[in-house]
C-alpha cells in the first residue's frame, strides 16, 4: 500500500513540477510561488476530509506534540538545509525519478544526516530535546474555539492568498 | 516566466495539490497513515549502517526506536520515486540533468561543485529534520492537515531557515 500510494503522489509532485529545484529555490526566492500552491492545495482539501472523517469516528489523528526547542530549531535547521539542496526529504526522490541525478547527493546526505542525528541522539536528548515541551496540542485547543472556525477561517485565508500570487503573476 | 506557457504535460499545482489532499485522505482513510518522509532517512541510514557495524547500530538508542527495516513509510518514499519516473517519462519531461538550471546560471554547470553543496545540506536539512521531528511532509502535510500546533511552528521556522540560506546562496543576484 506504501508503495502505491507514494507512486500515486509522487505522480502529482511530478506533474505539478513540485519535485525540481528550480520551483523549491523559486518559492524561498519569492519567484515562482508552484510549490506553496501545491502544498496549501493538497492541505486545505485533506484538512476537510480528515477532520470530517475524524468526526465521524472513522480516521484517528496522529500528529506530533509540541517541543519548542525541536520544532524551532530543527526547523530552522531544516530550513538552512533546504536551502542549500533545494529538495526535501519526500520529493527528492521524485526529482531523481525525473531524471535530476543531483538529487543523488542530496538523499545521501540525507542518509548520513540521519546517521549522525542517531549518533548525537542520546546527548541531544538530555539538552535541548524537551526544552518548551507542551505535549499535544492542535489549534483550536490553542485559540480555544471549534475546529471547523479554525478550518473555514485557514480557507479562507488560503484562498485569499492565491488570488494574491495569481494577481502578481508567482 | 516565459518557460511557464512552454512546459507542455504539466498540470496546475492547484489541482495537482488537492488530487493529493485526496489522496491523503483515502491513505488514512484504508490504512492509518498520514504521510511522512524524513523517518525513512533514519532507517536507511540504520540498515546501511548494520552492513557495516552491526553491533553499533544494535546500541544506538535511535535505531531501536527506528527499527532499520523496511515500513510503509519507506515504501511510499520508494513510490514517490517510481511515481515520478511514470509521470515524467509518459509526458516526455524526463531529463538526465545533474545540475538544475538556477544553479547554473548563477554557480556555472560544474555537476562537482553542485554535488558538494547538495550533499552537505542533505546533511544539514536531514539532522534538521529529525531534530524537528518531521518534515514539510510529516509536519507541513500531514500536521498542518491535523491543525497541529507543532507543525505549523515547524512550518514557519523551514520557510524562515530556506529563505534566510537562499538570500545568502544567491546573494546579489537578480531578482
């Protein structure tokens, strides 16, 4: 089943053109905004779906507490990362298999990134791993309204922001 | 963004994303999994690393909580691969390139030096990433679909660290 449905996205990433460099680089240039409207797009439509099927008991959600000390600066790590490859983690599989070999460099720095995170594990772990730890919390608990606001409202905003990179041509 | 017109068999992010979205859906839905990538990294770099050193990996704490064995995760990321390969050579935009063309026009068509660069921030984003506890899958699709707080966070602080390094990477050049 992993394999089918990474087939079936990694279809999508190619023919939105997610997968190259080019539109990754392109969006943290503000140039080319391709990327940002497939993930928002790919966002609001499974944020609908998995929080009606969720109401209806049917799907478990399964995200991920907050730690601030992990979010922020693995984020920020990532991020500088990011930067430096212009792929990430998922799609670059998906620019080898359009034929970006560079990509190959890429997932073995990833690898051995990974390696070194595994090796570093266990002195990260004391410092800053639980630093503005808050557990599980999603943002509607955060802002303290019903989580359909929170969805229409995060719609519209999304919706708001497109219109905005039509009119300036991103 | 003359290139845009000009790229034949590309479909619009827009529909493309929520295609996706849908997906995403159907994979919770059928088997529980939200999507995710980075993880994979982890195990790849377990298996690899048992070649190699066995007893090593046997102690290394974050290889027992990631087992290095093949999970629905790293299958999905082997798709995304193989999903690609279809799309890309069924519409004919398969094309053997090792240096991207952004790249190029700034930093000259030296697949060595691209290499360097790439592999060092596979290195950095990948620590990053397990640091985080995800990545722009695990925490921007599928925690952004949750309304999860952590993912948000991670959200902005990827975009913050990508904009901040592409400003440096691409210092001066033209807009």
């Amino acid at each position: 089943m992993g394999l089918l449905t990474g087939m079936l996205f990694g279809f999508l990433l190619q023919k939105a053109r997610v997968v190259r460099y080019d539109k990754q680089i392109g969006a943290l240039r503000f140039q080319d905004m391709t990327i940002v409207k497939f993930m928002f797009s790919a966002i609001i439509v499974g944020m609908v779906g998995i929080h009606f099927l969720e109401f209806f008991g049917l799907v478990q959600l399964l995200y991920k507490p907050v730690v601030l000390g992990e979010n922020i600066t693995g984020g920020l790590l990532f991020g500088l990362g990011w930067g430096l490859l212009g792929y990430c983690p998922g799609t670059q599989g998906g620019a080898l298999g359009e034929g970006r070999w560079d990509a190959l460099w890429g997932i073995l720095g990833m690898v051995t990134g990974a390696g070194l995170y595994a090796e570093t594990y266990p002195f990260l772990k004391d410092n800053i791993l639980n630093w503005g730890n808050y557990g599980y919390l999603t943002i509607p608990q955060l802002v303290g309204v019903n989580r359909w606001i929170v969805i229409i409202v995060f719609i519209a905003g999304v919706l708001a922001l497109f219109r905005w990179f039509e009119k300036k041509g991103l | 963004m003359a290139q845009k017109n000009t790229d034949t068999g590309s479909w619009s992010p827009y529909i493309a994303g929520g295609l996706s979205g849908l997906v995403i859906i159907v994979s919770v839905l059928w088997t529980g999994q939200f999507f995710g990538a980075s993880t994979s990294f982890v195990r790849s770099a377990g298996m690899l690393g048992k070649a190699f050193e066995p007893e090593r990996v046997k102690q290394l704490e974050y290889f027992i909580r990631y087992l290095p064995q093949f999970d629905w995760q790293l299958m999905f990321v082997i798709g995304i691969f193989v999903g690609s390969l279809i799309a890309a050579v069924w519409s004919g935009s398969f094309k053997w390139q090792g240096v991207p063309d952004m790249w190029a026009e700034r930093f000259g068509t030296s697949p060595v030096k691209r290499g360097i660069v790439a592999f060092i921030g596979g290195i950095i984003a990948m620590f990053g990433a397990r640091l985080a506890d995800g990545c722009p899958s695990g925490h921007g699709l599928s925690g952004m679909i949750q309304l999860a707080v952590s993912g948000l966070i991670a959200m902005i602080f990827f975009f913050v660290g990508g904009i901040i390094m592409t400003r440096i990477v691409y210092f001066g050049g033209k807009k």
